[in-house]
C-alpha cells in the first residue's frame, strides 16, 4: 500500500496552522458497546523528531512503520496494535473519545459519533497544554485545524474544521485517528467480553454477527446493548437466527 503521507497536513501547517488534527470514530454499527473516536495530531515536519526523516513533503519514507499507517479497516489486528504504539511515540498528541450505549439510545448514534469526537478533540487539547512545541493561541483554538472523518463537522467546534468524505483512506492524521479508536475499542469490548459472558464480545466486538444475534435472543440484550439497535429481536427470534 502506498503511503498517505502528509500533503494536506503540510499545506495547512504552510498556510499558518501549528495544529492539525484528524479524528475518526469506530463502533458506529454495532449492537453492543461504546462509539469510539480517536483524535491525533501530527507535528509540522520542521518539528519532526529525527527519527522521522522525512523524505520531502509528502512522504514518510524515514520511517518505514509510519509510512504503513492506513484506515484501520485495511489492517490486520496485529498491524493496528503495533501502529497504535509507533502513533502515541512520534504524534504530538493524541486523544479518545467514548460515548456508551445508554447515551447512544437518548441522542441516537449521529449525535453520539460527533460527541465521542468531540471528546476525543477536547482530551488531545488538554494534553497539548503540556506540549511546549505550542503556542498561546491554541487556548482560544485560532491555530487548530481538524480534519474529520465523514460528511458533518463537529457542531460545537470554534474553530477552522472541514469534513472528508473517506477520510480514513485519504488523510494521514484521520487514519491515524482510525487505529487509536479502533485498538481502544477493540481491547475495550474484550474486557466487557468478561463481564458479560456468553455473547463473544472478545470475538465480534459488538457486531451484529449470526452468533451475537443468537446470543440476545437466547440471553436478551445486556446493559451494554443499544436498544434502539436490537428492535428486530422478535424478527430474529423467528427465523432462528
């Protein structure tokens, strides 16, 4: 796979911006468990720390682990996990944002995937307080910029922002987003998987698979099922999954 690199990323750090954020979310169809997002922000390649070499603008081809960052859906389980640690070493900051099924049911998973990541922008803000490499201006936002995954941009966000259709598989900082939420959730719902056995949550991660659905319609749903998602248990019931 070709590397994103970070063509738009650079182009706003020309045109004045000192942070670039990406952000994605994760768990949007699933029956069971949170919506996840991740938000990560990438130094400007002035800032780079040496291991990155970077070899021109675009192009991360310094370091051969950075350069195989893509949406997290193209990688497998174990790619994402060692990524995820090459991410947390060498971006500025990063962050998570959680919103649990309870939240999902009220707001429904729209407004639940924009405040997940709205949580996930505000978590990275609050550790780039401690990041000398910024400025006073990110206080007031006028020197961030978020690039967000998707078609909607987040509604409470002051500053400068735009929405990338695919952005996972086009953006370097959004796909770097992908697997900080991807790895989270994914260790987030084997965890759940032992507090609430019987529904291979550790296996589908909240999925709707045949084994899930035949797990609600033996067991009934769990705390941590989305009602507003497991409508059609009758539905299921009858066809014996």
């Amino acid at each position: 796979m070709k590397s994103l690199g970070l063509k738009l990323e650079t182009r706003l750090f020309k045109s004045g911006y000192s942070v670039v954020v990406g952000c994605d979310e994760v768990g949007r169809g699933a029956l069971a468990g949170p919506v996840v997002a991740g938000a990560v922000a990438w130094k400007p390649e002035s800032r780079i720390k040496s291991s990155w070499t970077l070899r021109g603008p675009e192009t991360l081809e310094g370091n051969q682990e950075l350069s195989k960052i893509q949406d997290s859906k193209l990688l497998s389980e174990r790619q994402r996990e060692e990524l995820e640690i090459h991410i947390k070493h060498n971006a500025l900051a990063w962050g998570v944002g959680v919103v649990g099924s309870g939240v999902i049911d009220k707001i429904n998973i729209h407004q639940a995937n924009l405040l997940a990541m709205e949580r996930a922008v505000k978590n990275l803000i609050t550790k780039l307080s401690n990041v000398a490499e910024t400025d006073k201006k990110l206080k007031h936002r006028e020197n961030i910029y978020l690039l967000i995954d998707g078609k909607f941009v987040l509604p409470k966000w002051s500053g400068e922002q735009t929405a990338v259709v695919d952005g996972d598989a086009k953006i370097f900082s959004i796909a770097s987003a992908s697997i900080i939420a991807k790895v989270y959730r994914d260790r987030l719902m084997m965890k759940l998987d032992k507090k609430f056995p019987g529904y291979e949550l550790a296996s589908h991660k909240g999925y709707g698979t045949s084994a899930h659905r035949k797990a609600i319609v033996k067991k009934g749903m769990s705390k941590i099922h989305r009602k507003t998602f497991c409508g059609n248990i009758d539905v299921w019931r009858s066809k014996t999954v």
